[in-house]
C-alpha cells in the first residue's frame, strides 16, 4: 500500500493547525515547556472542556477491530485497515475541531505521533540494512543468552532499537525449531521490560529525564526489580523451549561463527541514539520549531529513514528480505490510535488527578500498567506522575519540584516508571516495537497468534503472575 492516507492524515492535521491558530496562540504554546503543555492538555483542566464519554467509543471499536480482524474478518481487514484506522481517528479529531474547539490536543498529539514514526521508521530502516547470522546451534540455554543480551542493550540502544537489530537474527538461528512462544518472549523482555533501566531504554522514562528525574536515578531504583522480573520470565521461557522437540533427530552442521555484514549503518544507528536527545529542554543552543509539529530530531531521524537505506549493503538487506510493510503497517494502526485515544488520556488523566491523594503506590502500579498496556505508555506515566506529585502540593513541569519529590519518597516515581515500562509487554499495541516485531515475523512465515491470544494465553499466564509478585514484594501496601 502507499502512503497516501497517512500522508493526507498528517496534512490535515497541520492545515488545520495553522488555519485555526493564530501567532499570539502559537507564542503561548512556545512559551510553555513540553511537559508542561503534556500534563495540562492531557489532564483536560484549566483551558479546555473535558470531552464527552462517548468519544471513547471510537477508540474501543479500533482496538475491537485489531483483535478480530486478522481472526474473522482478514481479508477485509488486511485491505482496509488503513482506511478504518484512519477514519476512525479523523471521527475525534472532527469531535474536537467543531464542538470542542480544542486545538491544542490535537497539535500535541501531532507532535507526538510525528515523534513516534520518526524514531520507529528510523530504527527499522537502519537495522534492517544490518545483517546479523548467528550460525549456532538453537539451544535454550543460546535462547536465553540472546534474550539476556537483548535485555541490556535495549537500555543502550532502547527497546525499539534492540528489537529491530534482534528479531531477525533470533529467527534465523530458531529457524529449525521456530515457535511463535519465541516470538512472544522477545517481545516481553527485548521490546519491553528490558528497557527499564535508562531514559534511552523507554519513552515515558525519557521524558521523565526531561521533566527532571537524574539520568542514573532509573538504574540506581530499579535495577533490583528488573532483574528478577526478567529472570522470571525468562525462567518461563526456559521451560517453553526446552520442551520444545520441534528438531529432535535433526543433525545440521553449524561453523558456529558470528558474522555481521552492513556495519555502515551501525554509524546511522548511533546518529539516531544522539538524535534522541536534540531537544531543546536538554540543549539550549537546539532551535524550537515551534509552531511546527516536529522539531531538528525528527528531521535529523527522517534523513536517517532515506539515507541509511540508500548507502545500506544491498546483500544485507536481501538476505534480512527487508521490505517497507511492516512500518507502513505501524504507521497507518498507530496514527488511529494515537488520534481515537485522545479522550480516553484525558478522561483517565482527569480522574487520576482527582483521586490521586486517595492512592498508594500498589494502585499508582496497577493502574500506570494496566492503561500502559492499552495506550500511549508516555502520557500515562506523565498523568500519573504529577497526580503523584500532587499529594505533596508539587508541579511536575518544574523540575526543581521533580527533584524535590524524587528526594521525598521514591516509591511512587518507582511503581510507575516500572508499570510504564513492563506492561507495554502485555498486548500488541502497548508499544510501538511490539506491532513491527509481530509483523516481521509473520513475513518470515511465523503463525503468530491473534491479538486475543496473544493476551490469554501468554500475557495473563507468563506476565500477570510476574507483574503480580512485583507488585507484593516492591510495592504492595506502601505509599
């Protein structure tokens, strides 16, 4: 498919920004800081009227229609996905233009969503020109030493990162005993809770580092709950593949050497990595674009999208069979979530300011991971860190105050950089590598399960018990 719907989605968003406000309008927004418009947009107080209920509702029909449609529904599905996402999404944004009047959620969740695709599309592109053969034998101990390593690097490179230079290579040294459970492992621990540990390794922690909290403040608090969490679930695995007989009695000769062809774009990989923190709220000297939705990172990882696919070795990308599908799949589903999510962020976000005094750190956690499972992991973390913060009279965009709560009591700011992080693992939209690690491995001929599936038969059974234990030795009746 082309890109011509998404391409129309993003003009319309812009047309609409620039016919509806004014300069004195778009002054006010410079003047505010990123994290500082995030929480008072999402919270929906002050300037604009919470949004009607009802407006939830084309929200749960996209997500109802992501679970059923490659299940009852595939070949229509799998021809109109773009068009039912993106309408779907043009309902809220038509909702807030005409009867709210509200363009400045729709602006913030432009710049959002620009953000996302910028850093996915980036990633995907230079990673995929990297060919990585790992000419092992498959055993569950060689498993669950890539899966270690996968775990480490993903706060190094962050998870998106470290899941699309991973998938590929852990599906070619599976190839002889490839199971979907595979999949789904690399999913929990590469493309999610392994990145718990830096503001590289997840969004809502990066943004945490922009609203203040130290760098190394992450690490030094929860690397005493990330490991066992990820030892856990890797135990789990362990006991999956080491029942798995698919290649009892196969003997296949491996020189057992590691070969990487392609090194040039690990340079665009790095590039991506610095680009992360171009911003203006880290650098001073880094130009604001603002009014415009993106700002020189989001150029800077856009160039990267076409160079690095241009100068990247041919062989290298024939041999991963890369092909733009799997991003252009992400684009389209996310561009209608990110839109048709609105009301939900703000009702949720209204609510936990209200209640958030009324809250312990056990139900700053469950309700941080339960909505990051199902929305942007990014505004939820930031809603429920400043109602956090509210107990204590503190305004998340100062990060004098930031730092001042960080220093009061740290376990609120853990359970929800920790829920942010883990439970994006919990279904296939939590987080933005879930969908395009699902979407390479069915192009390689892997039968994932449906989204539904997905969630009954390996998030509740491997995950909720985990997050559950973490839950009563870290968190339970505390706060």
């Amino acid at each position: 498919m082309k890109f011509k719907w998404i391409i129309f989605f993003i003009a319309l968003f812009v047309y609409l920004f620039f016919l509806s406000i004014d300069f004195t309008a778009a002054q006010a927004v410079e003047s505010h800081s990123a994290v500082d418009r995030l929480v008072n947009t999402a919270a929906g107080s002050g300037v604009n009227a919470l949004p009607n209920p009802l407006m939830v509702i084309p929200f749960i029909l996209l997500l109802l229609m992501i679970a059923t449609g490659p299940l009852f529904y595939k070949h229509f599905w799998e021809n109109h996905y773009p068009k039912i996402s993106i309408l779907l999404g043009l309902v809220v944004v038509v909702y807030y233009i005409f009867f709210l009047n509200n363009y400045e959620s729709l602006l913030h969740t432009l710049t959002e969503y620009i953000s996302f695709i910028a850093l996915l599309s980036s990633l995907f592109v230079a990673s995929g020109g990297i060919l990585i053969k790992v000419d092992k034998k498959s055993t569950p101990l060689m498993n669950v030493l890539f899966l270690l390593f996968g775990a480490f690097i993903s706060n190094i490179i962050g998870t998106t990162g470290a899941s699309m230079l991973l998938i590929r290579p852990f599906i070619r040294m599976n190839r002889e005993r490839i199971a979907p459970y595979h999949i789904i492992f690399f999913i929990f621990i590469v493309s999610n809770i392994g990145g718990a540990l830096t503001p590289i390794g997840d969004p809502p922690l990066f943004l945490g580092y922009l609203s203040g909290v130290p760098f190394f403040w992450v690490i030094k608090n929860v690397w005493y709950i990330w490991l066992p969490a990820v030892l856990l679930v890797i135990a789990v695995f362990y006991f999956f593949d080491v029942n798995n007989k698919k290649d009892a009695g196969k003997v296949t000769a491996h020189s057992g050497k590691i070969q990487i062809k392609g090194t040039r774009n690990l340079i665009f990989l790095l590039i991506i990595i610095i680009a992360v923190f171009i911003d203006p709220v880290v650098f001073g000297w880094v130009p604001n674009l603002s009014p415009l939705p993106f700002g020189i990172r989001e150029i800077v990882m856009f160039a990267v999208v076409v160079l690095s696919y241009k100068f990247a070795d041919k062989t290298a990308l024939t041999d991963n069979e890369f092909d733009f599908e799997p991003i252009k799949e992400v684009a389209y589903l996310f561009a209608g979530i990110f839109a048709a999510m609105i009301p939900a962020l703000q009702l949720i976000a209204n609510e936990a300011h209200v209640i958030g005094s009324k809250l312990n750190a056990g139900i700053f956690y469950w309700a941080t991971g339960s909505l990051s499972a199902v929305l942007d992991n990014t505004p939820t973390y930031m809603n429920f860190l400043s109602a956090a913060m509210g107990k204590y009279a503190l305004d998340v965009s100062l990060k004098a105050h930031v730092l001042q709560f960080v220093s009061i009591d740290e376990i609120y700011l853990k359970a929800i950089s920790v829920a942010a992080v883990f439970f994006g693992a919990m279904t296939y939209i939590g987080n933005g590598p879930n969908f395009m690690v699902k979407s390479i491995s069915e192009r390689a001929g892997i039968n994932m399960p449906s989204f539904f599936s997905y969630i009954v038969k390996y998030s509740f059974v491997v995950l909720v018990p985990v997050f559950t234990l973490v839950w009563l030795v870290f968190f339970y009746g505390k706060g």
